[in-house]
C-alpha cells in the first residue's frame, strides 16, 4: 500500500489536465482525453443522439404538459462547491440578453454536504428538500425539470486509482445511480445531464477532496458518458457499476460533458486556465468568491457553445418559438 501512495503522490506533482493529456497515459493503463481514444471531441453518433433529446425539451407547464407559457428548468446537482459555481452562473445569466429568460428557469439545488451519496437512492431525504423547498420557492415542479448540471464527489476520499474500491469507481455508480433514479423517479420530464468533474485539490489542508481526488474523479465521468456510448452502439452492458444508462429508452437522461474545471494550480492547462490559492478559502478546498466567478464563467461560456443547449437555452437560436408563444 505504501508503494501505491507513494507512487500517487508523485504522480499527483505532474498531473497533466485530461484536455491536454489526450491519447497519452495517466496510471495503470488509463489514458487521457475527455471521451474515447484520447480525443476532446465528440463522438458524431453520440452528438446526434443528444440533439435528438434536445429537441424534446420545451416549455412545460406545472403538469408537465407542452404549453407556450410553460418554463423549462435546468437545475444543478451537486455539493457546496457546485452551489456556488451555480450561484455564479445564474447571476451571469440573469442579464444576458442572449439567454432566454422568458421560459427558462434555473434552480440551484446544490448545497454544502449533499455529496455523491445524498443522490444516489430514492429515500435520500435530499430529494425533499428539493422537490419539497426548492423547487416550489423556484415557482417551479418537478414536471418541469428537463436539464440538470451535475457535479458530484465524496468527502474525505481514501483510495486513489489502483485500487478495487478507488474513489473515481465509487463516484461513477453513485453518478449512474443518481441518473436512474432522478429520470425515474422524481423528474421524468428530464432529457439531458451535462457531467463536470471538481477543481483543483492541491490546495486542501483539510483531506476534503484532495489530489489525486480531484483529478481522478473526471474519470469517474468520462466512464459514464462511455458507458452511455457503448450502451447506445452495442445494447449492451459495459460496466456492471455503471449499471443500465441507456437513454433510448428512459433509463436515465442523455449526458456529455459539461465545463471540464480542473487545471494543476497555478500551472496553467493549453487554453489558459489555472487555478490559484485566492481561489480557495482558507481550507483550500471550498471556492473563494473569485473562483466560484471563474467556475460559473466557464459554466456560462460552456452554455453559450453547447450545440445542445442551442434549442432552449440561447434566445438568438430560437426566434421561432418565442414569436410563436406571443400568439
């Protein structure tokens, strides 16, 4: 074991972000890239299947039923961290003309302490916070929950990769299982999950969600997402802790990535992104008001790009839906 820990320390020194990694390998035979074989780009099938969910998604009304006055609801999931990125995101949204805030509705659910395992089963009491608080306060359903931003991680990780029960394992069924369950049971109306890993960890003093943690939980991620791929292509099961997340037929919503948030401190990653010690509180591991900011731009410059977002979430991709609702 101490090998182990020793070799992931050292590791943890020279991180390469996955975006930046590409084909190249990581440890013990796990590589880089954000979806199969090295690459950032997405697969063309998988792109057309989530278009497809996209152009299901509408303005609902408190039933769930199509209706021009309707809202659609995009609502975060996640931990204290992706409250605040969220909090962040929404306010940039608020006064963007480009967004169309006449149907859309965003709701932050996230909140300190609702880690991975707050999600993942239908008796977490998480759920009646959610449906029962704040989505009502929202003015909105359950019905009408279509888009979710999902980031999620356990606190006071212990076991890095190379290990049988390593944390990114542990994350990628409690993530599957958070899908099945929300699809499912709490908001059928829900078409698409947009997955983000954590920040940077090299600054927490406190063992919250430290490095390699940080690192490794965009594995987690990228696991599902090709778990959903192979799904798709074959019909068959990938990876028993991944489980059924076949979108066809409404086992759980359709998921790509969202931002991809981690970049090895203050070294900056190929597009520019570094994460400083000012980004942190003093505990290094909960975002400052300044890297919340930094987070939720790259939430809203994620949103403003997504090809899938362009139906329901960007006023200047959808005129013909906003001329109809006014007759």
């Amino acid at each position: 074991m101490s090998i182990l820990f020793a070799s992931i320390t050292l590791a943890a020194a020279t991180l390469v972000p996955l975006n930046d990694l590409g084909p190249q390998p990581y440890l013990w035979g796990y590589y880089g890239g954000l979806f199969e074989h090295g690459s950032n780009e997405i697969p063309a099938d998988h792109l057309a299947g989530g278009l497809a969910m996209a152009a299901k998604i509408q303005p609902l009304d408190a039933s769930g039923k199509p209706s021009p006055d309707g809202k659609i609801v995009m609502m975060s999931v996640g931990y204290g961290n992706t409250s605040k990125t969220f909090e962040q995101f929404m306010a940039m949204a608020a006064t963007a003309s480009r967004v169309d805030r006449e149907h859309l509705v965003m709701v932050n659910a996230a909140g300190p302490g609702f880690g991975a395992k707050q999600w993942d089963q239908t008796w977490d009491w998480n759920y009646a916070r959610v449906n029962t608080d704040v989505l009502p306060a929202a003015g909105v359903t359950p019905e009408q929950v279509q888009v979710l931003w999902v980031q999620l991680i356990n606190e006071h990780p212990f076991a890095p990769l190379g290990i049988q029960y390593a944390e990114a394992y542990q994350i990628k069924g409690f993530m599957s299982d958070a899908l099945r369950m929300m699809k499912n049971f709490f908001y059928p109306n829900l078409q698409i999950a947009y997955l983000s890993s954590t920040e940077y960890g090299g600054y927490d003093t406190g063992d919250y969600y430290p490095e390699p943690y940080a690192y490794e939980s965009a594995f987690a991620v990228r696991w599902v997402i090709e778990g959903q791929l192979s799904w798709a292509r074959t019909g068959n099961l990938w990876d028993t802790r991944i489980g059924d997340v076949d979108y066809t037929r409404g086992s759980v919503p359709w998921v790509t990535w969202g931002p991809y948030l981690w970049a090895n401190g203050e070294t900056p990653r190929s597009d520019g992104l570094a994460w400083y010690r000012e980004d942190f509180e003093a505990d290094g591991a909960n975002l400052s008001a300044a890297g919340a900011r930094k987070s939720g731009t790259m939430l809203f410059n994620f949103m403003m790009r997504e090809p899938t977002a362009a139906k329901w979430f960007r006023t200047s991709d959808i005129p013909s839906r906003r001329r109809a609702a006014k007759h």
